[in-house]
C-alpha cells in the first residue's frame, strides 16, 4: 500500500450519488482539483440505471419538480444540452384512478393553482373550498406550523375534508416526503407545498425522465470532473478515513492524503465508514434516531403494442401509487414501471406475488395482456422517515477541512434528490469560500 501527500487543496469524495457528484462539479467548475470514490461500479447512488434483461431501467422511479431548481441547474450544466433532451416537462397534472383529475394551466400564479383547484374532477364544492382555505390559510402564516405536528394533525386542525386528503393531500405527502401523512412531519410538508405549489407556476411542473437516472447527471457530472482534470473513480470502495494534523487520509486500493474530505455516503453508512473519527460523535448520536421508510419499483414487460393514456398516472385504493408508461417517457415500448412509496402490506408479500397482483390491478383498469417479464427492485432504505423533530447533521462538522453531504444533512427539504444536490453544494461552497 502506498501514501501520496497532498501538499495543495485536493478534495476527496467519498460517495458518488448525487450529492457527492454535486459537490465534484461545483468544485471542477472552479478548477479545485477533486477525486471521486464510489463503491459500486454504475455512478448514482439510490437514483441510478440497473440493467435487466438489456434494459436500462433505474433502482426506483423518480421524478423531479420545477421547484428543484439546484438540480435542475446541475443537471443542464454538466449535459450541455437544454434540460429538454433528457426531462418531459409537464404542467402539474395529477390523474388519479378512477376519477380524480387535476391540471394546473399554463396561467401566472396564483391563477394556474387557483384554476386547477376550481376544474378539478373528483371533488366536491365544499371539497374544493377547503383546499384553497388551506392553501390561503397556510399562506397567512408563510407557511409555518408549531413544532412537533403530524401532517395528519396539521391537515385536522385544518379541517381539511377526508376525501381531499385521499385524493391529494396524502398522495403528495407520501410521494415528496416517502412517510405517511400520520408519521410525517407537518412543517417538512409545508415546505414542499410552499416551494411547489405556491411559487412561480414552472415550480409546479412535473419532470419525468426520458433517460435512465446514471445518465441524467451523475455519469456527465463525471464527464466534467475528468475534462476538468478531476478523478472519479467507480468500483473504489473506501474502507477507511482518517483525521490527520494537515489534511485527511482516504484508504481504498491505496491510500492517499487530501486537503479537505466531503463524506457522500447514505446516512446508514455513516457508522461504519467513520466511526472511528471521535468529532463526529454528535453526527452519528444524532443518526441513530433515524428511522427509514421503503420503496418499491416494479417494473413489467408488456408486448411493445401496450401503452396507458398518460405517461404517469395515480391509482386509490390499490397496491399501485403510479404507474409510468416508459414507452412513452424512455422509448421502452410496452414498459411499465409502478412504485410504492412508504411502507405497507405490500412488503409481506414475495416478489412474484407483489408483481402479479399490481398486474391485476392494472388489468382491472387498463385492458392488458399478461406481462412477458417483470422486476421487482426494493429499496429497503430508500430515505429516513421524514418525522417531526427530527435533528439533521450540518454539512460543516467541527472539523476543519471535513463535510458531511446527503439527502440527510440539515435542509428544509425532505430526502430527496434536490436536498442531496443542495448539501453537495454546499459543501463545495465552505471549502471555495474558505480558500478564496
Ligand atoms: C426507489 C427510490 C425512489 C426515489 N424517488 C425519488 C423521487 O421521485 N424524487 C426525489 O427527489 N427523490 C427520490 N428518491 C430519493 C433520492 O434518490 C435520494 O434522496 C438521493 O438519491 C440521495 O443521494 P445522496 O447522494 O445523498 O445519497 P446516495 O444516493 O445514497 O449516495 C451515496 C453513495 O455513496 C456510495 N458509498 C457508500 N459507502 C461508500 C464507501 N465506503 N466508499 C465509496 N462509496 C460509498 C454509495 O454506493 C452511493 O452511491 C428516491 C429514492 C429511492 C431509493
């Protein structure tokens, strides 16, 4: 094993999901020389391609929003193409099954919201009155609620109608927040709704992917890391870190020495990759109050012919949350993709179960053959619960010189890819604030 020195800023990485991959091109992008370690060989963390039966398919559905304005950002500045080659931007529209519909026009704001509200179909007047209360009432108060509420009790105290909460509120809390609106935390969901629905209109689009998620950023972002003389290095896993007097210590095929250390990894990894640096205690106290929510994709080969009416579509009442028409999105003729967010009864069930019976489901809907394959993917720790109260780690740690970046760092968002970009960033920000 050898040791090179680092006498200049050189940045080390470990973790090359979106936050790590964030933090690499923000920092290349200011000629900071910077090296990746990722442990698996496909760059992209919890959103990235895996390949089954010669399709690239992704570990879990996702999809952004216009509010992800980081991300977006990164995005179109590592692929030099407008976000339109890879992202279908849609106007906020949720059709849910079997008769839920919503649309935002393409109208100023408040009026697409207003607009998508009063046309909505599935709802009642009363219905409707009290989701704009809610909104209008939320507004008053900035979007604040007290400490320590449920979305649940929030939504109460709001009076705010069951059906509406079928039909909307809870669908959009499990999606953006991954927990149910009785775990997941009131103030945290304020946050997306002010930032989705109560911006600008274009932060209420929906962004659907028409590639898979290594080749939306964290594969480009590489791409323009190296052109800028950065190293990413995928298949490397780190097996150990070490605080020292100048610098730090990265060990994986060899051991090298850095100016600063950004640690990218999920927060279940945390433990075991640094526990043995004693300033991160309070970091790792805080992480073991973190409990994590699932998701499942569930991917079904239809023959090429079968499409759905829309390329996303929500279904109540049913195993099925949404499902994704990929022929439309990705150019993957008879591909359906359908996940479940947060957990549910869904997980006692074996694989070929689970894939036969959301077949079922979607047959009682939609007329379809049988599928000719399918793929279950479960992300057991797809996120932390989003619950109330609970403390998130800081990107900055006590130690000069090391971060910590991830979905789960300190942000008013919940886990999701634009809290991951943003840390990355943040990160990068300390150190070239530090060294300008
Ligand atoms: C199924 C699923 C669906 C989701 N849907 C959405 C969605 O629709 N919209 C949304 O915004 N978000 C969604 N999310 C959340 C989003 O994917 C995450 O918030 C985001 O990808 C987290 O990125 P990260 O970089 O913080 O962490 P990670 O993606 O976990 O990246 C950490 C990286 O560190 C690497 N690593 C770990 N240990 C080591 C080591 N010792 N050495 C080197 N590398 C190491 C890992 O391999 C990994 O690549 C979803 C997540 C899942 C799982």
């Amino acid at each position: 094993m050898t040791t090179t020195a680092a006498k200049t800023t050189h940045v080390a990485i470990v973790g090359g999901g979106w936050a790590g991959m964030s933090a690499a091109v923000e920092l290349a992008s200011r000629k900071i020389p910077v090296t990746v370690y990722e442990a698996a060989n496909t760059l992209g963390g919890r959103a990235r391609r895996v390949m089954t039966n010669g399709l690239a398919l992704d570990n879990g559905l996702h999809i952004l929003v216009g509010a992800y304005k980081e991300t977006l950002r990164m995005i179109r500045m590592v692929s030099g193409t407008g976000e339109s080659a890879n992202l279908l931007r849609l106007p906020l529209r949720f059709r849910v099954e079997p008769d839920f519909r919503m649309h935002a026009p393409r109208l100023p704001r408040p009026l697409h919201l207003f607009a998508a509200i009063v046309f909505a179909r599935g709802l009642a007047v009363s219905e409707k009155v009290a989701a704009m209360r809610f909104m209008q009432s939320m507004k008053s108060n900035g979007f604040r609620c007290e400490r320590g509420l449920t979305t649940t009790d929030l939504l109460q105290r709001q009076r705010q109608p069951h059906e509406l909460i079928e039909c909307l509120w809870g669908p959009l809390c499990i999606a953006a927040l991954n927990t149910i609106p009785d775990q997941a935390d009131a103030q945290v969901f304020l946050n997306v709704i002010s930032d989705c629905l109560a911006g600008p209109r274009a932060a209420s689009d929906l962004l659907l992917p028409k590639v898979d998620f290594s080749a939306l950023f964290p594969e480009p972002a590489a791409e323009y890391v190296r052109r800028r003389g950065g190293l990413v290095h995928p298949g490397q896993t780190a097996t150990s870190l070490r605080v020292l007097d100048d610098g730090f210590e990265v060990t994986a095929s060899h051991t090298r020495r850095y100016s600063h250390l950004i640690i990218a990894v999920g927060p279940h990894r945390l433990e075991k990759l640094a526990g043995n640096i004693p300033q991160l205690a309070p970091q790792l106290e805080m992480l073991r109050q973190f409990d994590y929510q699932p998701i499942y994709s569930v991917f079904l080969q239809y023959p090429a012919q079968v499409t759905l009416p829309e390329a996303m579509i929500g279904m109540r009442n049913s195993l099925v949350q949404w499902v994704f028409d990929r022929g439309r999105l990705c150019n993957q003729p008879g591909m359906l993709g359908v996940v479940i967010s947060a957990s549910g009864s869904h997980q006692a069930l074996a694989r070929d179960n689970l894939a036969q019976q959301i077949h079922e489901q979607l047959a009682q809907r939609f007329s379809l053959p049988e599928p000719l394959w399918s793929q279950v993917i479960a992300e057991k720790r797809a996120t932390f619960t989003a619950k109330p109260q609970l403390q998130r780690p800081a990107n900055l740690t006590g130690v000069p010189g090391l971060f910590l970046a991830g979905d789960y760092t300190s942000s008013p968002y919940p886990a999701t890819l634009e809290s991951a970009v943003r840390s990355g960033l943040a990160c990068a920000r300390s150190i070239l604030n530090f060294d300008d």
